[in-house]
C-alpha cells in the first residue's frame, strides 16, 4: 500500500512539476516529513532524487512546446550547482528543527508574495 501512495504522490508532485515548475519542495517534502515521518534531512535529499529524475520529462516537453529559455537556465545551473555543493555541506550542520523552520518561513514568504502580487 505504501508503493500506491508513493505513486500518487509522484503523480501529483509531478503534475505540479509540469505545469508549474513545483513539486519537491511543496509537495514531496511535506508528503515524506507528514505521512512517513522522515527527517528533513532524507527528505530533502529523496526529493532531490526525485526532481533531478522527473526534471527530465519536464525539459524535453518544455523544450518541445519552446518554453525554454536555455541561456537563462544554463546560467542559473552554473550557479545552482555552487550552490547545491554549499547547501549539501549545510544540511549536515542544522539540526533538523531548525532545517524545517527555515522550510516553513521560505514557503510562507514565497507564498504570502505570489498571493500579493496578482
């Protein structure tokens, strides 16, 4: 039964992936800290597993539909993968408390703005 779920939330998470560009963050995470008690800490990096996998089916059908705005991607991956490399190296220095609190302000920020800014 907990393969279904996994699935569904796959399914939803990647849905949102597609369409806006979200899912590990919003919905995989909160899935794995909620429904199976996973730490901040493995949840992050399994939704990163899962982002770098279902990113792929989401670029080649953006790229299909020329969604893509490859000069602006390719630069912000330059910068991106610094930054992962200091991330990685962070997350094995905050507890977790403290990694979900940091999750929980970041989302109601984001979300407090995009609410504001229609």
């Amino acid at each position: 039964m907990v393969n279904v779920y996994l699935i569904l939330i796959g399914l939803v998470a990647g849905v949102l992936c597609g369409m806006l560009g979200i899912g590990g963050g919003t919905v995989v995470i909160p899935a794995l800290l909620f429904l199976f008690a996973f730490d901040m800490k493995q949840a992050v990096g399994t939704s990163l597993l899962f982002v770098a996998l279902a990113s792929i089916m989401g670029v080649i059908g953006h790229h299909q539909l020329h969604n893509i705005n490859w000069k602006f991607g390719l630069l912000m991956t330059l910068g991106a993968i610094a930054g992962v490399f200091i991330g990685v190296r962070l997350i094995q220095v905050v507890p977790n408390p403290m990694l979900k609190k940091i999750f929980g302000i970041f989302l109601l920020v984001v979300s407090i703005r995009l609410i504001t800014s229609s």
